[in-house]
C-alpha cells in the first residue's frame, strides 16, 4: 500500500505560482525599500536654500550691485539686530507683536473649530450657518481695516480682531471638511453603544479629522503672520509694524530687513511647531510618509 503524497507546502505554492507567472510574461513586482535619511543630513539639505540666498545677498553687497540705499549687506543687518537688543527695543516690539498674533489665532482658531464643528456634523448647523460663513469668507480681511477702525478705533482690540477675522476661515473650511469625511458606519456604531452626540464628536470625529484639523492650523498661523503684518500698519505705536514705519521715516534699510526677517522667521516658526505637533499627535504619519519616498 504507498503512502500518500505528502501537501505541498507554502513554498513550494509560491515558487509555482511564480514560474507560471514568468511564463505568463507577467514581470514580477519589486519593492523598493528606501533606507531612512539621517536627520543631520537632512537638516543640512534644509539649510542649503537660506545659505545660498544669503551668500547671494553677501555678495551682491560686496560687490556694489545692492548698494544700501536700496538694501542694507547682512553685516549691517546683524549690527542693526544688535542695536535694537540692546535698547531693549527688539525684545519690546516682538512680545507686543507676538501677543498680538497669538491672541489673535486663539480667537480665530477656536471660533473656525466651533464652526466647522457644528456645520460639519450638525445637518442644522449647516443649513443655517455655512452659507452665512462662506459669504463672509469671500471678503478679503484687508478690506475689513477702516471698517474696524470706525468700529474699535486705533486700539489693540482692531489689530487682534483683524487677526481673528483672517485665521477663522482657514480653520473652518479645513475643520468642517474633516468632520464630514468622518466615518459614517463608525458614528452609527457609537450611537449604538448609547453615546450622545458631542461624546461622538470628542472620542471619534475631532481624533478622525485630526490632519484635517493640523492642516487648518497651520493655515491660520500662516495667515496670522500675514494678518499682523497688516494689522500693524494701523497707527501703530508698538510692536515690528511700528519699527518698520520708524526706519522708512530714516531710509535705514538695515532695520527694514530686520522687521522683513522676523516676519518671516515668525511664519517658519509657527509651521515648525505644526510639524511638531503632527510627530506628537499623529506618529503613524511619519512612519507612513517615511516608508514611501
């Protein structure tokens, strides 16, 4: 009596399945591995774009193609930086300008969260509050100043409320966006389970449109910059709008470039501090990003 023939194993499965492929003519897939890019060579591939700039800067200064009348050299810059910390003025204009910008994008930032909240998950919300909002979104918040000028006067409350308009609805439309993406099997599968309506939005729709929610942030601090900016071109007495407007009145280019960096170096900063905040709240999406470049 012979035994019987003994199952092909896993293997043996697989090897055949590829032969045949090759003789289908089917080419066979290959997965491409890309090993993880040390942080120090990556943060030195971040940098060669500013140190190029600068170095162009330095040397069309040096040259006289840029003279100072039109742009002050980057010495000059760091004499001016050093000027200003040293009067106390820097520090004194960037905390009434960093007041100003974070205050506003609290305002802002909450308020487009409560929206896009109650429009995004709310079919009412919606209905009575989206078309409203998206009208309102259409206005240019620069076209908003002599209105707040009539309004709160020259005072903080314009520049912060002004700040607030602009950061609202990049908050909303990404928030609102997300909210409806939402899972709507899993929403009915907690509803099941006897969880009210906000319950639903705090343990399941705000943790599902999380990137959405990070997307719209960093929006809003983006354009709390650009807002501030402009916010302070409103008499100002205080903060970086008020030095930049003091070194036009006396041609210093130097202190002119110094605002323009800070601005700028605020804007990096705050998408910074996004990114930070993506690494802490969303892990999975840098392992994700990572194993597909």
């Amino acid at each position: 009596m012979s035994e019987p023939a003994a199952a092909p194993t896993a293997g043996e499965d697989a090897d055949r399945g590829t032969g045949a492929a090759r003789a289908a003519g089917l080419v066979e897939p290959r997965t491409r591995l890309q090993a993880p890019r040390p942080r120090a060579l990556a943060f030195t591939l971040r940098t060669l774009g500013p140190l190029a700039l600068l170095g162009g800067w330095a040397l069309a200064s040096a040259t006289g193609a840029l003279t100072q009348d039109v742009l002050a050299s980057p010495a000059q810059v760091a004499e001016a930086v050093g000027e200003l910390w040293g009067n106390g003025q820097l520090a004194d204009a960037l905390t009434v300008s960093l007041t100003r910008a974070g205050l506003g994008l609290l305002i802002g930032a909450t308020t487009g969260l409560v929206l896009g909240v109650v429009t995004g998950f709310f079919r009412l919300g919606e209905e009575l509050l989206d078309s409203a909002v998206q009208v309102l979104r259409t206005v240019p918040f620069l076209a908003l100043v002599p209105l707040f000028m009539v309004w709160f006067g020259i005072t903080e409350t314009a520049k912060v409320a002004l700040i607030g308009v602009a950061t609202t609805f990049p908050m909303y439309v990404s928030t609102s966006g997300g909210v409806r993406n939402t899972d709507r099997k899993l929403i009915e599968a907690m509803r099941s389970f006897g969880l009210g309506r906000w319950a639903i939005v705090r343990t399941v729709v705000l943790p599902g449109a999380l990137p959405a929610l990070l997307s719209g942030l960093r929006l809003s601090m983006t354009l709390s910059v650009i807002a501030l900016i402009a916010a302070e071109e409103i008499n100002s007495t205080e903060g970086i709008g008020y030095l930049m407007a003091q070194a036009q009145n006396y041609s210093r280019t130097d202190i002119l470039a110094v605002c323009i960096l800070i601005y700028g170096l605020l804007g990096l900063t705050a998408d910074g501090v996004v990114r930070l905040l993506e690494r802490v709240l969303m892990p999975w999406r840098k392992a994700t990003q990572g194993a597909a470049r």
